[in-house]
C-alpha cells in the first residue's frame, strides 16, 4: 500500500514536472539595458529564446558591452531594425553599469564594423535584415573574414525560417540613413563634409514566429502605420508587442499608445526606446515618458528591467518574472 507520504510526494514531482514542461514552452524575453535591473535613456537590446533554444538578440546598440558582453550567452540570431547608430551600435558600454542611467558611458568605439557585426562574428552568429541592409552586412562580414551568406534577406511579405523562428519585415516610418563613419576612406570624409549619409533601403520593424506558437512584433523605430493593424493584426495575429515611446524620433507615448490599443491589440506590450531614465530602484519614475504610456495603455505593459527575464506564453500573457 503506497502511504499518504508517498501520494503526496508523488503529486508533488507530477505537478513540478508539469510546471517545468509548462516553462519549456515559453518564449524567454531578457533586457540588456545599461545598468542592472533600470530601464535606461540608451536601453535597445532584447534577447529572446526560443522553447527549442534558438536565441535572438533584437538592436543591441549602445548597452551590450561588444562580443564579450558575458550577459550575451549563444547568439544564433541578430536582427537590426535600422542603421542608426543607437541600433546598430556605432559604439558601446565597456562594462555592464558604466555611467549612469541617465547618461550610459557607451565609450567604446565599433565603426567601422559595428557592434551588431562583431557580435555576429563572435557568435557565428546569422544577421537578419530586410530592404537592402542584407548587401551592406554582408559586405561587412567579407571585409572581417567572416561568411557574407550569414547575412540572411527577410523582405517584406515573406517569411523565413532561421532556427525554427519565422521572421518577416514590415514597414517602419522612420529613417536609415547610414553614417559616413561606416563607409570611412575618402568617400566617408567626403560624405561627412556634405552632410549626407548612404542609402541602405527602408527601416523596418518585424513579426516573430516562435515553436509555442507565439507571434511578436518588434516595432524598431516607426511612426503609426496602417500595417500595424492590416498586417501585423489582421493578417499575422501579433500577441506580444515591443513598442518603441521615445517621442520626437519615434511614437509618443500616447501615440504608441493608441498603435497598442486600437491597431496592433495584442496580449501584452513591452516599453522600449524610451529615450530617458525610466525608472528609479526597479520603479516607474512619475512624470516619465513611460508612466505616461503604461497610464494611456489597455493592455499590460511591461518595462523592460535590464538582466530580468520575462516568459510570454503562446498567447502573449506573461508567466514568469512579470
């Protein structure tokens, strides 16, 4: 006869075992903000994990401390929604917590490569970029030695798989201009003379299609699109967004607002490109962009903490480190 002991330790493992399979199943969001556990002016980078491992790392900009950044792990993916500077990383933190929140130490210098470049190239890592970027990363990864095949095209209307996520573009309202610093020679000192920057195609944003099922959209820096409801709503079922709210450069907050409550409609959001020292201890500062946002917004918002991780289910909820 099994005893009341047993039963219950037996429930016990069966429930824990269940609870662990449940976790297996999510998709895993961590922030790789400039200062531990704040939500900073500089803060772009998000690495997502896929249930089957496949990790993501979206704009790692000015707040990854370069390859080495031990906060990176494995890197299978890199995305780039633009090629300004803050995205692309034309330079960067030396250290996790260098500076302050307001005004990140991002001293280091990656032109002409970039940080995206280098840590593509330390992790072996594939760049996805849509409109004419693929060309631009490619040439990159020849003039550092690396494999210009691993700068993959995801052109709007078409999905392509890289490591079991679907990732498909879609239009940003926004700019792209490409700094002369990233051209260097005599024709980046001519272009820099000029004023001008080149010309690598249209930003973007992007839709993820993780194993669970999950769809995201990643906004990269837009104003409101009529995409943002025929596209990312109606056609491909968005259920987790990452919403950019720094005002002047990209969507208000009460823009970006009304992009989360009456076109994209998904589950959950997630603040990014704030463009200031968003929180205080862990904690929304009143009077921020950000309050002002979660204020405005129907659905949770979620303000991306660096180095905690958040798990979204396949319906967009999140379930862990919310």
């Amino acid at each position: 006869m099994i005893s009341f002991r047993q039963r219950v330790t037996a429930a016990a493992l069966l429930m824990l075992g269940s609870t662990l399979a449940m976790a297996a199943e999510n998709v895993r969001v961590t922030p790789l903000g400039s200062q531990d556990g704040e939500f900073c002016a500089m803060d772009r980078a998000l690495v997502f994990e896929d249930p089957n491992g496949t990790r993501i790392l979206y704009d790692a900009g000015r707040t990854v401390a370069g390859p080495d950044d031990p906060r990176l792990g494995d890197i299978d993916i890199v995305l780039v929604s633009h090629v300004h500077g803050d995205h692309i990383g034309d330079r960067h933190i030396a250290k996790p917590n260098a500076g302050t929140c307001a005004k990140p130490e991002a001293s280091v210098t990656a032109t002409p490569l970039s940080s995206s470049v280098k840590i593509a190239m330390a992790k072996d890592a594939k760049i996805v970029t849509g409109s004419e970027m693929p060309s631009f990363f490619a040439g990159k990864l020849r003039a550092a030695d690396g494999n210009p095949e691993n700068s993959v095209l995801a052109r709007f209307g078409a999905m392509v798989n890289v490591g079991g996520v679907g990732i498909t573009t879609v239009p940003a309202v926004h700019s792209n201009g490409l700094a002369p610093d990233y051209i260097g020679g005599e024709l980046g000192d001519n272009m820099k003379t000029a004023g001008i920057t080149a010309y690598v195609g249209p930003p973007t944003g992007y839709v993820l299609k993780f194993s669970n099922g999950l769809v995201v959209y990643l906004s990269g820096d837009t104003g409101i699109t009529a995409e943002q409801d025929v596209v990312v709503r109606r056609h491909y079922g968005a259920k987790l967004a990452v919403m950019n709210i720094g005002d002047t450069y990209t969507t208000g907050p009460t823009e970006a607002a009304y992009v989360i409550n009456d076109l994209v409609q998904p589950t959950s959001v997630i603040a990014s490109h704030a463009n200031e020292p968003a929180t205080e201890g862990g904690k929304v500062r009143e009077g921020t962009r950000t309050a002002s946002f979660i204020e405005a917004t129907e659905v949770p918002v979620h303000v991306p903490l660096s180095g905690r991780t958040l798990s979204f289910n396949a319906s967009g909820k999140c379930v862990e480190g919310c």
